[in-house]
C-alpha cells in the first residue's frame, strides 16, 4: 500500500474480520465509522492481509475458497426508466459499483437488484470501491 495502516483502521479491520475476511457491508461500515473512503479501507486489507467476501452487489465471496461464490441472476426483466438509468452511468461501458449503489438508493431498490439489471444487459460492474474488481 506504501502506507502504514493507521491504527485505529487496524483495529476496525480487526473488529470486523473473521477468519481473514472482511465482508463488504462491514467495511463500509468501518468506512463510514472512521470517515474515509472505501478504496483507502481496501488498501489497508490488501496490507492487512484480510479479503473481501459478501460482495454487497452479489458478485463474489459467497462460496468457497475455490469458487467465487457469485449470488446474482440476470433479471426477468429491466424497465426502461432503470435501464436508461443505468446506461447513462456507465463509464468505458462498465457499471462502476459506486453508480449502482446510488442508483439503487436512487430508486429504492437493493443493491443485488442493479446488480441483477446490469446482468440482464450483460453489463460488467467494474471497478469495485474496495478494489476488489
């Protein structure tokens, strides 16, 4: 990471992990708690050593170690509107996972929701706010 890991993110990422792991909602939590942004929270994991599990998108740490675990299906359908939505927060044709959130906020829906809109539209979300994609 080239920086230290502060200690009072240490002890937040200690608090939240268990087995080595950190599942996504709780490191935005520890985000939130101490005021940084989610990527700085992801770097200090990577220098920590702890993974991401639980993807709060669906995409990933809900399986074993040698499988992804990915939880998401393509939607039966997408509305126009969401559709519409979700094109025009695209970057280089990819869903940044921070556009789904606020689309999701946006919209009142579950993040796993957009995950599954953007499946159906086989859009890729990408990058992940934690740098785990």
């Amino acid at each position: 990471m080239g920086n230290k890991v502060s200690p009072a993110l240490a002890k937040a990422l200690d608090a939240a992990a268990a087995k080595g792991e950190v599942a996504c909602v709780d490191a935005e939590d520890v985000a939130r708690a101490l005021e940084l942004p989610p990527a700085k929270v992801g770097e200090a994991m990577d220098a920590i050593g702890l993974r991401i599990v639980k993807c709060q998108l669906g995409l990933f740490g809900f399986g074993t170690a040698r499988h992804s675990g990915a939880v998401i299906t393509a939607a039966p359908e997408v509305s126009a509107e969401l559709e519409r939505e979700i094109r025009a927060a695209l970057v280089d044709g990819r869903m940044p996972c921070r556009a789904a959130w606020e689309i999701a906020e946006r919209r009142g829906l579950g993040r796993i929701e957009v995950a599954e809109a953007c499946e159906a539209l086989l859009i890729k979300i990408k990058p992940c706010q934690l740098g785990a994609f």
